[in-house]
C-alpha cells in the first residue's frame, strides 16, 4: 500500500515523503499551504486566502500570484508522488484520510486541500486528550508523561517563519495554547511533590513571563511546600511590582488569596493536604 505525505506545523512548516524533505516553494507559496492545511479540507474562498495570507493591502498581481502558487503546490505534491500512486486515492485504512494522496483542486466555492493533514497537530491533540482523560482518572504520572510527549512535538514557533495575519494569529494562540499546557504540567508535578524540580522551571517561566500571574501562582507554591516561604512572599512581592507598574493594577483575586494563606502558614497549602485552588 502506497505511504502518505506526512505535513508538520509546530515549527518551519515540512512536507514528509518516505523520511525525506519535500521542496515547497518560496514563503508566500508555503503560507497558502499552510492555511489551507489548518481548513482540515473544508473549502477556502479566494477572497478568504488573500485576507489569510496577504491581509487588507494585497498587491494588485495577487491573483496571478494564487495561482502561481497553487499550481506549485500542485507541482511539489505530483512531483514527490511519482511511483508512489499519486492521484490513486490510496488510504491508510486506518479512517483518518492521512494516508489519501494531497490533492489541491478548486470546487466552484474556494480552494479544497484533501489527503493532507497537520499530523503533528493532531497527534498533539490526541496526546493532550488522553493526558486530560488520564489526569480526570487520577493518574497525574501517565497525564504528565503524555503531556511530555505531546511537548516533545514542537520543533519551535507555529509555521514558524511563515507571514501574514491568519497565520500570525495562530501563532499568538497556539503560544497561549502552549503556555497553558506548561501551567497544567507543573501543577500536576507540584501535586506529585517534584517542588525543587518545580521551582528550578518556575523561575525562569516568571522571568519569561514576567506578568503571568499563574506561573507566580505555582512559583510561590513549589517554594511554600520547599520549606522556603519567605522567597514565596518575595516572588509575591515583586510581581505586585511589576503588574503595578506594567498595569497600575493589584495582582488578581487567586494570587492576593494565596499570599494571605503563606502569610498566615495556612497549612492546607502543605504537602498532603487538598490541592490548592
């Protein structure tokens, strides 16, 4: 059975054929690619490819240029697909599509990507879904591990290096996306008791990060359960700093709450003890 082509997002967008590298083209021709890969085969309007790939001041060749490009992303497709039973229509078998020869066609309604897929995407999401499902049942080991593997994906930013405004915003979420699932995993290494592990990653996540509230949040708390309460009060204490000075604003109702409760020793927030909030 003929194999796939294999399409990366979380770094420089690849396309894989056998193990090897497949020629893509100019930038602008693997930002379309990259657009039309993230419609997971739903049809593109061309006005709606324009907006994603040049924004609100296209040049005025731009149609030429759409077409340049598709016909190139035809190109590269057909050409790592010579012997291989391009244009077969050959599946995987496994009801994922994935294994479907890429095919790039206009349907009368907008540019159609099928036979290709962001697979390191969806791997990404299956291995978030299993870790979410393993840390609901209780196993924060398995959910950490599974999350691990789902990190281990990334090869540097979304499309990293790659323009224009839909894929710029994509960016910016999945950076969200990713800081969020980093805050998960500490927290589920905080209640495994890696405190010392915690912080070493914590501080440096602040200093990144340095208005992110949570990240000091789970900060204060590895250094709390570390025997350290008085660097936990400090690491409060400056990022009242900063956010009064960033923002002109007190530091949110959770982080307030949780330095009141170092304050007093509240031994809830101990190893041991319920989770805190």
């Amino acid at each position: 059975m003929a194999e796939g082509m294999r399409f990366e997002l979380l770094g420089r967008l690849r396309a894989l054929y056998g193990g090897t590298e497949v020629p893509l083209g100019p930038p602008k021709q693997r930002a379309v690619l990259a657009v039309l890969l993230l419609q997971d085969g739903r049809p593109m309007s061309y006005e709606a490819l324009v907006a994603a790939v040049w924004g609100e001041e296209p040049p005025g060749q731009v149609r030429n240029l759409v077409q340049k490009y598709v016909s190139g992303l035809r190109r590269a497709f057909d050409g790592a697909g010579v012997g291989a039973g391009a244009g077969t229509g050959v599946d995987a078998g496994d009801g994922t599509g994935v294994g479907v020869w890429p095919e790039l066609v206009w349907t009368g309604s907008g540019y159609r990507l099928t036979g290709a897929a962001a697979d390191d995407l969806r791997e990404r999401r299956a291995l978030l879904r299993e870790a979410l499902a393993a840390r609901n049942g209780g196993d924060l080991r398995g959910a950490g591990e599974l999350a691990e593997r789902a990190e281990a994906l990334w090869r540097g930013e979304f499309a990293e290096g790659l323009a224009g405004p839909y894929l710029a915003a994509e960016r910016r979420r999945f950076a969200e996306k990713r800081l969020m699932v980093l805050e998960a995993r500490l927290e589920a290494d905080l209640e495994l008791g890696r405190y010392h592990e915690c912080v070493h990653q914590l501080v440096h996540q602040v200093a990144a990060h340095p208005l992110r509230e949570r990240f000091v949040y789970l900060l204060m708390l590895a250094l709390y359960r570390s025997g350290r309460s008085s660097d936990a009060l400090l690491a409060y204490a400056e990022a009242r700093s900063r956010i009064a000075e960033a923002m002109g604003a007190d530091p949110g109702p959770a982080l307030r709450a949780l330095h009141q409760r170092v304050l007093r020793q509240d031994p809830a927030l101990l190893p041991g003890s319920a989770p805190a909030a």
